[in-house]
C-alpha cells in the first residue's frame, strides 16, 4: 500500500536574516519609546514575535542590541546622502541638496533624534565604541571637503571654512527645530509642527547657511 502522506505542519525552517531584522525593528521601537535604561528585551522579543533567547543568540545582550539599532539609524541618514549622487554637482547646489536632505531625513525619521538624545545622555558610549559609525562619517567629510575646495575654486564659496564644522551647523539648525518643536511652539504662540511651519524652517536653513557660505 502507498503510503500516506502526513498531514503534520512542518517546522518552518529560521530565517537568520528576517529573524534578525524582525528584532532590530522591534528593538528600534523599545529604544525610541522608553530609553535604553526602561527598554525590556521581553518586550522586543514579543513585538518581534519570537523568543526572547534569540535576542542574546543574535546579539549577545541589550547593549549590544541598542549599538546595532544605533549603527542602523546612522547608516539610513548615510545611505540616504549617497543616493544624492553630489560627485561633480555644482558646488551651491551640492550643498543646497545636502541641507534639504539632511531636513527632510528628521522630519521623516523622528525616532532617530530620541535615539540620539537618549545615546547623549548616556555619554555617547556605544557610538564611541563603534568602528562602524566612525568609518560611516570619513567618506562624508572628504566629500563635504571636497565641495568646498571646488566652491572656493569656482568663487562661490569663501575660504576657511571647515568641513565638520559645516556638518553640524547643517545638522544642528535642523536636529534643534525637531528636537524641541513642542516648547518652540508654545513659547512663541504657533504649530511648528505644520507643513507650512516646516517649509519655512526649511527654506530658512537653506539661505542661512548658503549665505554664510558666500565670499
């Protein structure tokens, strides 16, 4: 007689890079909504729907989970700079392009500035213990470096002006608008978190800093 086929579910075999990403999602979540201090690895384990044994297989342990959500998020903003393709763009527009990306990346990833506060007041401790996230930074200002080289060389930009310096003005006149849009709004009376809001302070940042980049 042929025999009968079984009609038991089969096991479904673990997909290592789902099951990862599935908890690096779930963690990224936990980190944002309660810090690195009030985030419980059960919790991610439920919201990513496995076992709370495979945080540690995966990762080794909560700090360690929390560096790898850290290195993701620093990597999106990064990823996202490349797609802008600025080798051999003018260099005004070069830098425009950057401001507007380096905006429109924090209004659509709000958890990455909770993320970041929340690494500040643990003294940057797992960014400093990250290769990966300095190694992500040098490409960014030998590129930065390189516009302004071209700039000055072109006429449109002034001399001596540097690079990290110039990041972080671009980063920190955006990162301080999101960071504190609730107190900014109610001490000065109006809904910063509108789109019209945003279109200005975008527009805003954009001439501020290409004014001060002008002979």
């Amino acid at each position: 007689m042929p025999k009968r086929r079984s009609t038991a579910t089969k096991p479904q075999r673990r997909n290592p890079v789902a099951t990862r990403q599935k908890l690096l999602t779930a963690a990224r979540r936990e980190f944002a909504r309660s810090g690195l201090a009030g985030a419980r690895v059960d919790e991610i384990a439920a919201r990513a729907g496995v076992n709370k044994q495979l945080v540690y297989h995966y990762f080794g342990d909560k700090d360690a989970l929390y560096l790898a959500v850290l290195e993701w998020v620093y990597e999106e903003i990064r990823a996202q700079e490349r797609t802008l393709n600025l080798e051999g763009v003018p260099p005004e527009r070069a830098i425009r392009k950057l401001i507007e990306s380096s905006f429109d990346h924090l209004a659509l990833h709000p958890d990455f500035i909770v993320l970041l506060n929340d690494e500040n007041r643990n003294g940057a401790r797992h960014v400093r213990a990250s290769p990966r996230i300095e190694d992500m930074h040098s490409p960014l200002v030998s590129m930065v470096s390189k516009i302004l080289k071209q700039g000055v060389r072109d006429g449109t930009f002034r001399k001596g002006v540097d690079p990290v310096h110039l990041y972080i003005s671009i980063a920190g006149l955006s990162y301080f608008f999101f960071s504190n849009t609730p107190t900014l709004s109610a001490i000065f009376g109006k809904d910063l978190s509108s789109p019209a809001a945003r279109r200005a302070r975008r527009k805003h940042v954009v001439d501020l800093v290409m004014q001060a980049l002008r002979p």
